[in-house]
C-alpha cells in the first residue's frame, strides 16, 4: 500500500532532492573540460597527413585530436611521447601536472615516460601511440 506524503513533507523531499542536484551540477561546472587541438586545422600547409602537432607546440603537454583519436603528447627533456588519453581504469581523460599523468575520476597517476600505473586503482598502463619527430613536426605512424 502507497504512503500518502503531506504537502509539507513533499516540499522538504523535494527541496533536498533539488539542492542535491544544484551541488552537483556547480561540482561539475567546476571541471575543466579539455580543449583538444584539431590536428587537421593546424597542420602546416604541404605537411603530411600524419601530422599531430608542431614540436614547438609541445612544450609540456599537448592535447590533440586527429579523427576519433583523442591524445595527449608529453615532452620529458628532448623527447615526445603519446598516449590515448583515456584512463586504464574507467576511461576518462587524463590531464599532466606536477610531472604525472593523472585520472580526476579516481586518483590514477601515469608515469609519463612509460605510461606505466604508478596509483591505483589503475593496475594497466596507458595505450601510447607510435610517434616520429622529424623536421620540427610530430608523426603519427601507423602501426
């Protein structure tokens, strides 16, 4: 049998169900979502299709997108590295600082030399994409 709410406890049901879904919205409202660099509009003219980025453009970390291909490039000295940027655990995008590779999601760290899992709960590394640099540009090179 249904329980019949007064207008009184309806209005406080309902007040903290909407003051719940307020805080929540403003937490991710928060969150930064990653702007990707579109490979293709910032390809020099004459460049290779391949091309995911400048190597000027990669000072850090760089987030490219080339067709279904969201990544993100890290410079550790002279050398650049690429991962898809998805996190081994549950899949969200990772974001660079403090010289680790890191899930907001759950607390993943990556190294991002190896791509290895340094945190859990990620036990898996990363998937990293075969690049070249060649002529102050990075490659993509297919597999």
């Amino acid at each position: 049998m249904a329980r019949k709410l007064t207008r009184g406890q309806f209005l406080k049901k309902s007040g903290t169900t909407a003051l719940g879904l307020a805080a929540g919205g403003a937490l991710l409202q928060g969150c930064d979502p990653i702007e990707y660099a579109d490979a293709e509009k910032t390809r020099p003219p004459g460049a290779p299709a391949s091309v995911l980025a400048k190597t000027e453009d990669v000072q850090t970390s760089y987030y490219v997108a080339k067709g279904k291909l969201k990544a993100i490039l890290i410079r550790t000295g002279k050398t650049i590295r690429g991962y898809v940027n998805t996190c081994s655990h549950e899949e969200a995008a990772l974001y660079f600082a403090k010289g680790v590779l890191y899930c907001p999601v759950h607390g993943s760290h990556f190294d991002p030399v190896t791509g290895e899992a340094r945190k859990k709960p990620a036990t898996k590394p990363l998937t990293a994409i075969k690049l070249k640099v060649e002529k102050g540009l990075v490659l993509l090179v297919k597999a």
